[in-house]
C-alpha cells in the first residue's frame, strides 16, 4: 500500500473510532458528521479522503447514515 492510500484510510478510519465516543462530545458530533457527509462541505471533504483511500464514499456516508442518522 502507498504512502498516500494509507494516510486516507488512516482518516476515515480517525473519524470513525471518533464517532464512536472515543473523543469529546464535540469531535464525536464532528466526525459523525463527517462520516455521514451531511452537508456540501461534509461530504466533499469524505469524497475527497475515500477517494485517496481508495473506497466508496457511497457506502461510507449510507452505513455511517444507518448507524448514527
């Protein structure tokens, strides 16, 4: 795996541990956010990191979506 690739999914994977209450309240609410791309920002920011990482954003935002929307 590249330098590049692994820095992406060493994100997506941050924010989920944060989403799941490894963090404060506000970095919870944040990577949730995130992870669920719920505004324009939110998500361009997602699709940007899944697509360095190499993963559909899809299918990050919809099970992101059924755990915490």
């Amino acid at each position: 795996m590249d330098g590049e690739k692994e820095l992406g999914l060493s994100v997506i994977e941050r924010a989920y541990l944060d989403a799941c209450g490894y963090s404060n309240n506000y970095d919870r609410k944040q990577a949730r956010n995130f992870l669920m791309g719920i505004n324009k920002l939110w998500e361009k920011s997602l699709r940007a990191w899944c697509d360095v990482a190499g993963i559909n954003p899809e299918k990050v935002m919809k099970k992101s979506r059924e755990l915490w929307g």
